[in-house]
C-alpha cells in the first residue's frame, strides 16, 4: 500500500503529491515525473523488492547488508521531517546510527528512536499527544497586522516527532525591522500559500494535541481570529502556556531567550516559527521535570470571545 507524505513534490510543489511505495517516492501527478528510489538509511545499500514484507504492523525491508528490519513508516518519518542520518554519531543504548536537525534545534537521537530498547523506560503510562507551535507575523496587532510563517513540532502517543513548518503569503509587504528580527524576507514568501490554506493543513496536523506555545495569549489569538475568519473547524483542544509556567515557578526572567540559555537550550534561528516552537517544547519538559509548578492550562475555546471583539473591531 501507499503511503501519501504530508510534503510539497520538490519538482511540481504540489502539495500531498507525493506517494511513498516500498522503496520508490514519485509524485502522483503524471505531468511532473517526479521519481526516486532510496536506499537502506543505514548501511545506504540497495534494498532488494524480494526482502520487503508486508503485514499489518507496517510494511518493511530486511537489509541483507546491515541486516536491520528498515519499516517503511520510518522512512516517511524521515522525509517528512527532513532528518539528517548520521552513521559517525552513534546511539549510546544501542549502538545505532543517528538523526538530527540541527537548523531547528533537534538534536541526535537513536534512529529507532523511541522503540530503542534504552529509551523505552523514558515515556510513563500516561500516553498524550503535544503540539508546540509558534507564529511569526508582520507585527504585533492581531486585528491588523498579518501572519507570516508556521512552525510546530508534536509528538504523538508513541513517543514520535513530527514537524510542520509554512510560509504564508502576507496581504502586505514586511517591513525591514521585522526581516531584521525574523529573518524572513519579502522574496521567501513571495510564492507561499495563502493564510487559509496553511491554517487549514495546520489544524489537521495538531488534531485533538494538547497546544502549547511560550506565550499562548499571543499565539492562540492568531490560532483562533484565523480560524473564526476562514470557517476552520476547531477541536476543543486544550491550551498551556510555558511563559505563564515560568512565571508562576518564579523564573527571574521568563523570555525564551533567557530560559534557554539559564537551562542550556540549543536556540539557533531565533524568531523563526519551528526553531522556537523546538525550544518550547524543551522548555516543557525541563519545567516538567522540575515540578516547581502546575502548567497553567485552558481551552481552545476560550479565546474566542476575545477573538471575535478583535474581528468586529477590525471588520472582518
């Protein structure tokens, strides 16, 4: 069976194009001829069709160079994400090669992570998706001004990470001081999608996760207003915040610049959507693991009283 990739096709950049059989990638469109045939991740030896074995856990390859099961669905993983394979960096439980991407801050990890037989006393009973996102925008007024990029990073119920990140084509041009800050240009965004469309594949990528931003008065805001505009359906999510988190386990200073470096946070692209969003949920984790608070939480649906006086107001 197929597998459709949530990913743009590289050579006609439609988006969900692109169809993951066994070990060919090729875009469905028959008018763009996309095709490419991987080999094992690991050794980067053919994968022989005669080894493939499919079955109701997931279709898979056994390498006869490596001699490792390669699923099929880690492959998707891989692409997806734009992991980097690293066969130097080694697992330190298992001995296996690594992934990693450093321009979001994700750093090494098992590349069968998190079923590596070390890791798996790493995740409780209690089994929760999490999504954590972060905007960037033209500027500050929800009511006015435009959103500009996407960037999230979940983590479903078995431990695995997805990332989702999206430029949107702005109504009006950015300003140089926001370039400056953002690093985002008027030419990068010049081809993107439009604000419904992105919103729309995005709120389909978070499903029913619990949201979690460092600031959510801010990012919620723009979650909801978008969504209220374009007549995108919303789940009852529920909503935590890593800003208030801070504050309320009495950090002397509750920026994500400053925690990062206090609690030692890789945060290279600051102020791009998916590098922060990474951050964020590191931030998560580390409070977590203090436990000198509860992480305030609320619902989706409590920002729309608020999101809808900000609609009215600017005639939306």
């Amino acid at each position: 069976m197929s597998i459709l990739l949530c990913h743009t096709c590289p050579s006609c950049r439609k988006y969900q194009s692109v169809l993951l059989d066994k070990n060919r990638l090729y875009c469905q469109d028959p008018d763009c001829g996309f095709e490419v045939f991987y080999a094992c991740p690991i050794c980067n030896s053919e994968l022989d069709l005669g080894r493939f074995h499919d079955h109701a856990t997931g279709g898979h390859f056994s390498c006869l160079s490596c001699r490792n099961d390669i699923p099929v669905q880690k492959i998707q993983y891989l692409i997806e994400n734009a992991f980097v394979m690293d066969a130097d960096h080694r697992c330190s439980f298992c001995n296996s090669p690594t992934i990693h991407r450093s321009d979001i801050n994700l750093g090494h990890r098992c590349f069968f992570f998190p079923k590596c037989s070390g890791q798996a006393t790493l995740f409780g009973v209690q089994k929760e998706s999490l999504v954590f996102l972060d905007f960037e925008t033209t500027g500050l007024d929800v009511g006015k001004d435009a959103l500009t990029e996407v960037g999230a990073i979940k983590i479903d119920e078995e431990g695995y990470e997805h990332t989702f990140q999206m430029f949107i084509k702005p109504p009006c041009e950015i300003s140089e001081h926001i370039t400056q800050l953002t690093g985002i240009t008027n030419d990068m965004v010049h081809d993107a999608m439009s604000v419904d469309t992105v919103m729309t594949q995005f709120m389909d990528f978070a499903g029913n996760a619990k949201m979690i931003a460092h600031n959510v008065d801010f990012d919620l805001m723009w979650l909801v207003t978008t969504c209220l505009k374009y007549d995108i359906p919303m789940q009852n999510n529920t909503v935590g915040c890593t800003l208030k988190w801070a504050k309320s386990s009495q950090e002397s200073s509750s920026s994500l610049g400053a925690l990062s470096k206090k609690y030692a946070i890789k945060h290279l692209n600051a102020h791009r959507a998916l590098a922060d969003a990474v951050v964020t949920k590191e931030l998560y984790f580390i409070f977590e693991s203090l436990k000198k608070s509860s992480m305030p939480v609320m619902s989706i649906h409590d920002f729309m009283p608020l999101a809808k006086k900000v609609l009215q107001k600017a005639g939306s």
